[in-house]
C-alpha cells in the first residue's frame, strides 16, 4: 500500500501530537464504590435535564410575551404548553423521587 507523503505527514503530526498531549498524564482509576459513581452520573445528567427545562422555560415566557404584544391565541396557546412542558422538566428529579417515594 503505498502513501503519498502529504499523508504521511499528516500521520507524523497526529502521532507527535498524540504522543505530545499523553506524555505525562497519570492513569485515573474508578471510585472504590460502583453506586457512587452511577449516583454521580444520574446527578450529572439530571443537571443537563434542568438546563434543557430552564431554557424551555425562559423560552416559553418569552412565547407568551409575543403572542400578548401580538394577539396570537394559537402562539399564546403554543407558549403556555412550552412554559407547562418546561417545568415538568426543569423538576423531572423532584417528580420522579415523588413517584417512586424516594
């Protein structure tokens, strides 16, 4: 197989690099305990769920301003569900420990 030496160099600069940014790195190993990890996890990702809820909800806000100023019924009807679905999911946590009895 034969490589032109435009890829070549190519190669050589992705080796140096990689090789560059792993020289000195020390090796991170798991917490002693399996649940804290998932536990952390979850809390990661129902901090990313309240950030997508709390931008549905300014945005919703932001709709039923509009279609005030506007005198939009169905945009006034679109931005109440938004601001409704972006509460469900900026308190999705507080929801299902409710559910669940947690």
């Amino acid at each position: 197989m034969k490589i032109n030496k435009k890829t070549k160099t190519k190669l050589a600069i992705y080796i140096a690099l990689v090789l560059t940014f792993n020289f000195g790195v020390t090796p991170v190993f798991a917490a002693g305990d399996p649940i804290s990890v998932v536990n952390n996890l979850s809390d990661f990702i129902f901090s990313l769920i309240r950030a997508i809820g709390m931008i549905l909800l300014g945005f919703g806000v932001v709709q039923i301003g509009l279609s005030l100023k506007s005198h939009d019924p169905s945009q006034r009807a679109n931005g109440f569900l938004t601001l409704a679905g972006g509460v469900i999911i900026t308190f999705a946590k507080e929801i299902l420990n409710l559910i669940v009895g947690g």
